[in-house]
C-alpha cells in the first residue's frame, strides 16, 4: 500500500511540479570543469612553473576535473613531435564539451590583458553560444588587472630574492607587445616595484617599459650586483637567452657592459605561491560566474 501511494505520489509531483522537476534533473546533469590556458613551453627545466600551477590548482579546486591549453602552435607542434600531446584552447573546449562537461570556468595564465588573452576571449565567445555551446562559459582575467593584483604580485616577487643590499637591484623582464598591448600593466606594474624597492626596475621585451628604460635607470644607481628575474609565468627560452644568455644582445651583457655583476635567477612566476593565488583568485571568480547560470 505504502509502495502504491508513493508512486502515486511520484507521478502527481512529475506531472504538476514539471519545472521543478526539470531543474532538479538540470542540476543533476552539471558537470563542471576547468581549462588553464598557458602559452607554453618547451623547455623541460622551465614546466617546473606550469607542474607549481597544476599543483595549486588541483589542492585548491578538488571535486573540479582540471585540463591545460596551450595557445602556442609552435610550442604544440615541438612537443607532439617528443610525443607529448597538448590541445589548443579551442580543441580542449570543443573536446569537453563531446564529453558532456556543461559549465566551464577558462582561466587565463597570460600576465596582462594583452594581445594573446583578447584570441583567448575570442576562443571562449565561440563555445557561448550556437551548437557546440556549453550551458555556461566564463573567462578568468589575467594576473594583472586591479590595482591589488599588482601589490600582491610585486610583493610575492621580491619576497621571493634573496635579501638584497645597498649595492644590489633588481632587473625584471616582462614580455610586453610591440603594438602596446599590455603597456598600461607593466608600466603600473614598474611603478610599484619602483614604489617598493628604489632599485627594481621592469622593463619588456617588447613593449613599454623597455630595456633601454631599464639601462637608464642602472646607470643612474649604479649597484654593484643586479639580480636578474624573469617577469613571465616560465623561466622559459626569453629568460634563458634574451635575459640571462651570453650573447651580446642579451640584458645580461648590456647590464654588465655597465661593470655590474649579474645573477640570473631562473625562476618562473608560476613557481611564487604569492602570484600563483593571484591567478587562483581570478579562476574562482571565473567559476562562480560560471556555476550561476
Ligand atoms: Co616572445
């Protein structure tokens, strides 16, 4: 009897309760995932960064299955040749959603909001909607886009050098673009190491600032050592070469042309917890957007 009622009842709430049904069937069906979405590398000693990344973020978002894109074709193609297959951010997307995942939290490991995180945001307005549509895309911003982004990252990135001296700076070197995209972060971004130490200057490969701002400001102080940090999420072929290299063109030859000593520290932004959480902070913002629709 108490079997018949409740079937009864079942079908009585199924068939007047129709929307609240359906929404609890919705509900059911979610199935939420992430994408973090990274230039690339192809430096073995530079994944280190991206392995820090994956770590954090796993610890951090448990019950959410995590994927990686990389938008470099170049980098793709290097690493399928060594048998390491990556996707571009498009096919991971497309990819997720033939395996049923409905809401997608994208976040962009780019350090400012320049030229490559706008294809990037071009990529996530193409799975909003039309066919292949997740139930709901959101897009998490780069590293560098409040102002407290900017105190926090500067301050994790010297937390993370050794003590420095009297006779010491600190030269940094972000990418930047040629056609400015970018500009108004690293510059902000100058201003605050500038603000938090008197000898650590930013400067781009190539955008504003620049290593000839850079040059300036060492000769105007002239330390006696100047550590030298790559401002990108890998310590990866720019930081290798056009920073720490031997080559004439280097940052490190035209700094020690100066009669400072140099000290390349390898090291990736994306090894610093401090600048790590930055990027973690905006994926969690990213995936309540997502989650509300
Ligand atoms: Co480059």
């Amino acid at each position: 009897m108490k079997v018949r009622f409740g079937a009864l009842f079942f079908a009585a709430a199924a068939c007047c309760g129709v929307m609240g049904f359906a929404a609890g069937k919705e509900n059911a069906e979610m199935k939420k995932g992430i994408v973090l979405v990274a230039f690339g590398t192809s430096v073995p000693e530079a994944r280190i960064a991206l392995d820090h990344i994956d770590r954090r973020a796993r610890e951090r978002f448990k019950d959410i299955e995590i994927r990686w894109a990389y938008t470099s074709t170049f980098i793709r193609r290097k690493l399928a040749k060594e048998g390491l297959v990556y996707n571009s951010p498009l096919a991971a997307l497309v990819k997720m959603h033939e395996e049923g995942f409905t809401h997608v939290a994208v976040q962009s490991l780019h350090i400012a909001a320049g030229a490559e995180f706008h294809e990037l945001a071009k990529t996530v307005s193409l799975m909003r909607s039309g066919p292949d549509a997740f139930r709901s895309i959101a897009l998490g911003k780069p590293l560098l886009v409040r102002r407290v982004d900017v105190e926090r990252v500067v301050e994790s990135v010297l937390g993370s050098l050794p003590e420095l001296s009297q006779e010491d700076a600190v030269v940094l070197m972000g990418h930047g673009n040629e056609h400015g995209h970018g500009d108004m972060a690293f510059l902000a971004t100058a201003a605050q190491f500038q603000k938090m130490h008197p000898r650590a200057f930013l400067g781009t490969v190539e955008g504003q600032p620049s290593l000839d701002d850079v040059i300036e400001n060492c000769r105007k102080h002239l330390p006696k050592r100047a550590y030298l940090v790559p401002f990108m999420g890998v310590a990866g072929d720019h930081a290798r070469n056009d920073l720490a290299g031997d080559e004439p063109d280097s940052w490190k030859s035209s700094i020690a042309a100066l009669g400072i000593e140099c000290i390349p520290v390898l090291k990736g932004m994306g090894e610093i917890d401090g600048v790590v959480d930055v990027w973690l902070d905006h994926l969690s913002e990213a995936l309540k957007i997502a989650e509300k629709e």
